[in-house]
C-alpha cells in the first residue's frame, strides 16, 4: 500500500476531520481514506444538454410534466441595414 502526507493543513480542517472521524467511528486516516475513496469513486459524468441537466436535477423529485408547446410558424427574420 501506498502512503501519501499532507503538509500545511489548516488547523481548523484538521479539527473538522478529527471531529467527523469521531462521530464515524474511525482515527483520522481513516476517516481520510473514506472521504477519498468516496470522493475518487464518483463518476463525473456530465450531462450531454441542459435539459439533460434539468431531467436529471427534478427525476429524485418525480419529474416535471409540462404541456407541449403549440407548433407555430417562425417568423421572418430580422433585416439589418437597408
């Protein structure tokens, strides 16, 4: 296994480690393992569109049902100049 050192840790991370640690059961390396191994597993898949994005943000929540909207012609595009 392989060892790794973190130097210059502000102290008051090093507190909220040691205190997350505590209440997980687990020494601070320990606890430090977890949150990489759970930090290093997710997957940063991002979405392909935003409404790919907004599909995924609302699905835990049931989903959103929207109506359709009406087809409808475009109209002529603006003309610039004269």
């Amino acid at each position: 296994m392989a060892s790794i050192t973190i130097r210059n840790l502000d102290d008051a991370l090093k507190s909220k480690l040691r205190v997350r640690a505590a209440r997980h059961g687990r020494s601070m390396e320990g606890e430090a393992r977890h949150i990489l191994r759970a930090a290093l597993a997710e997957t940063s898949r991002r979405p392909s569109n935003l409404a790919e994005a907004i599909r995924r943000r609302f699905a835990p929540l049931g989903g959103v049902e929207l109506e359709p909207l009406p087809d409808e012609p475009i109209g002529n595009p603006p003309r610039f100049g004269k």
